[in-house]
C-alpha cells in the first residue's frame, strides 16, 4: 500500500515493519537512514520521538486485538515548507482529537506535573508537540478502514499548520 502524498512533497521514504516491538531497532535505523539536512534538528528529533511513540501504539494498542496483524507502515516526506510523517494501522477507530482535550483538561484541573503521571504518556508528549513546538497531529479513519496518524510541523514561517492526513 502507498501512502498519500501532496503534490509538493518528496517522499523521502516508506516502509513496512511487522507489527512487533522488536522492529523498532529497524524503524529508527530505517528514519535515521534518510537524513535530515534541511529540517532542523530539533524538529528532527521530535519526529523520531513521535514516530517511536507512533509505532509502538499501532502495536501496543491499534494491533493489540488482531491475531495476525498486518504490518505498520510508515512514510516520511518532506517538502521546502514542511515534514510529515504517517503511521497507518489497522485498529479499531481512536478519537486522538478528543484524548488530547480529556488529557489536557486533566492536567490542567489537577494542577499536576504532566510527568507525574501514571498512564498516558503519548497522549501528554503529542500535546507538547502540538502546544510547545507546533506540530499538527491528527489520526484519521480512512473508508477502507485504516487508520493514519499524521504529524506534519512547519520548516518556514509561512507554511502553517500543515493540513490533516
């Protein structure tokens, strides 16, 4: 399966790991292979930090259910304005939009550390991504039943927020 691409991207790579913990060795070495000179590299590294927590809940929990599960398929493009990367599985429908507004609401009423808690943890690290540094999230339902996690951040100042999936 190819993932979609606009127009004005490159797609810098794609790749189809099973779905296995023990593949995350591959998916870094895999996003570590396609280099990064044009995208700073702090950006950089929260796109390998969203891409570990990306996979390893498309296994974790997206996977989880399925006695054979088909495997997770990644893809980086880049375009002179903005990176995006894409997770696909085949779980069950997850409303991110929502768990990210439950879990900011929790912080915010507990007037707790984010850190300290006990679960969720993903959930806490895409609302610092899209609250601190400015990277658009989305996971969205496709027709044919798959699901995409799309994280796309800005590499100039005019690119905005980047679109959905």
């Amino acid at each position: 399966m190819s993932l979609p691409m606009a127009a004005d991207f490159v797609p810098d790579g794609q790749l189809a790991v099973s779905s296995d913990l023990n593949q995350l060795e591959l998916v870094l070495s895999w996003f570590e292979g396609l280099g990064h000179p044009d995208v700073p590299a702090d950006v950089w590294m929260q796109a390998q930090l969203a891409l570990v927590e990306g996979f390893t809940n498309a296994v974790r929990h997206a996977h989880a259910h399925l006695v054979s599960p088909p495997q997770v398929q990644l893809a980086l493009q880049r375009s002179s304005r903005l990176v995006r990367l894409q997770i696909v599985d085949h779980g069950d429908a997850f409303d991110l939009a929502s768990a990210l507004v439950r879990v900011e609401a929790e912080i915010a009423a507990s007037g707790s550390d984010p850190l300290a808690r006990e679960a969720h943890w993903g959930l806490v690290m895409f609302l610092k991504l899209q609250k601190e540094y400015g990277w658009t999230i989305s996971y969205c339902r496709e027709d044919d039943g798959i699901n995409v996690l799309c994280l796309s951040h800005p590499l100039t100042a005019d690119a905005g927020a980047g679109g959905s999936c």
